[in-house]
C-alpha cells in the first residue's frame, strides 16, 4: 500500500501537466512584479508557552519521539531556549535538515 500512495504522488505532477493545453502566452505575462518584502516578525516567548501548553495530547509522537505530554510538562523550563532558537532560525533563514522531514501516516477512511 505504501508503494502505491508513493507511486501516485510521485506521478501526479507529470499526470496533471499532460492534461493541461498549452498557454497563450509566455509565463511572464502572468507574473506582476510586487515591491514587497516577505518577513516574519520575532516570536515572543508568551506566544511559546501558550502554544506549547495547548498542543493537543491526541496526536502521536514526532521524529523526534518526545511526547506532548512531556512537551508540555516540561513547556515552563524549556520555553525560554526554544524561543531562543526559533528566532535564530528565523533571523538565519537557515532551518535545520530534520524540520525539514515530515512522518505522514495514511489513514482508511470508509
């Protein structure tokens, strides 16, 4: 099963494309230049804690395999580091490989 949802979704650009008709005009046409910078402001450690303490203890675990529930025991000690890196990551521009991964788990729905 997993070899067919991989399958599908490696295919699905290049399916998709076939099926289009050709543009009328060249891609620049549709682009409009913007003067507009994209920024994402700092992020304060009360936004941490209260996102931290309001993570739902339904959902399972994540790469890292830490619970929520010691996440969010432990969100008064570690709030102020996490903030601490999270801005950094946002002043760098620069996200460490393992953000970059996600566990995606197929679920049968009826």
């Amino acid at each position: 099963m997993p070899n067919a949802f991989n399958k599908h979704f490696i295919n699905i650009g290049s399916n998709s494309a076939q099926q289009l008709s050709q543009p009328h005009y060249p891609p620049e046409y549709y682009i409009s230049r913007v003067d507009k910078i994209f920024t994402v402001r700092k992020i304060f450690e009360e936004e941490v804690l209260t996102l931290l303490l309001n993570m739902s203890t339904n959902k399972v675990t994540g790469m890292d395999q830490i619970s929520i529930k010691l996440v969010k025991l432990a969100a008064p000690l570690i709030t102020h580091a996490m903030t601490v890196i999270f801005n950094k990551y946002i002043t760098s521009g620069i996200f460490t490989c393992e953000w970059k991964i996600s566990k995606v788990t197929p679920v049968y729905k009826t």
